[in-house]
C-alpha cells in the first residue's frame, strides 16, 4: 500500500497543478464588462485614452500593461510612434464589514422521573449566532491618453509602436 501511494503522489501534484495553470487567468487581457484589463477608447483618428485595471495595489505594473496596449494599439492602427498626452491612477479600496447576528430558538422536550411519577415537559431554548465578514479588495487603474504619429519620432516624451507576439 505505501507504494501504490507513493506512486500516487506525483501524479497527484502534476493534475493539481495541471488544473491550477489552467483555471488561471493571465494578467495581460482585455477587460471583459469593466474587468480586470485593458480597453481603449477612440477619442480622434490619432488619439486614444488607454486603460488597464488590474488586482492589487502594483501601480507600476499596471501602468506597464497600459503602455504595453498603447504601443499596440498604435501598431495596430499603422502609426509608428505615441506620445502619452496625459495620465491618470486611479485606487478603489473596497472593504465589506458586513456582521450578522441571528436568533433562533429551539425546541426541547424533556422528561423528569422521580419516585412519584414522570412529568414531560416543553423547553424553549435561545440559540445566538454572531458572523462578522472582513473582505478586502484592492484594485488600481491607469489611464492614458495618448495621441500617435507617423515618421520622425519626437526626441521627448514618445515611445515606439510595437507589435505584440504571441
């Protein structure tokens, strides 16, 4: 038995890990419905506000992923270079302090023998419930508006198109 155990053990870690990478979800993504990702929206033919919501509190790395799809964005679009026009963080600290208390009652019988007999009898008992809920969920979002241009790329303040690999 302690083989068969033994034996079973690593094939056991590889389906937990096989389901873990599967079930996760990459960073880098569109957002879906006001999601976790990127989503741009189209202001005029060469400017763009670029966004990327992520979980956490890793301004840096937001801020890199909503480059990353500006950069794109400005490939995509057939421009070779973005300025960023202006720049926005934007933290959400949510806490859910939600507490519960509830009262039930139950009911008991119960039965008393002495020598002159036995009584039965109906006991009402309180029961107390006390819950208290503490959620926390952080979340940052970095904005960008960008404007793209073609050709001779400005000394200052621009960043290059680049096309995104898979």
């Amino acid at each position: 038995m302690s083989k068969v155990s033994f034996l079973a053990k690593p094939w056991l870690l590889l389906a937990v890990l096989l389901l873990a990478a599967c079930s996760s979800k990459p960073d880098y993504r569109p957002a879906l419905n006001g999601g976790f990702g990127y989503t741009e929206q189209r202001i005029a033919d060469n400017f763009y506000r670029v966004s990327f919501k992520s979980r956490g509190e890793d301004r840096e790395r937001a801020k890199a992923y909503a480059m990353q799809r500006a950069a794109e964005l400005t490939a995509e679009r057939g421009f070779d270079w973005y300025l960023v026009v202006e720049q926005e963080t934007l933290r959400e600290r949510q806490r859910d302090n939600s507490s519960q208390l509830g009262v039930s009652y139950q009911q008991d019988t119960v039965r008393d023998c002495s020598l002159l007999g036995c009584r039965t009898r109906t006991v009402h008992r309180p029961q107390y419930e006390a819950g208290i809920g503490l959620d926390k969920r952080n979340e940052v979002e970095v904005v960008l508006q960008i404007r793209m241009g073609k050709g001779v790329m400005p000394e200052r303040g621009a960043y290059p198109a680049s096309v995104h690999r898979h």
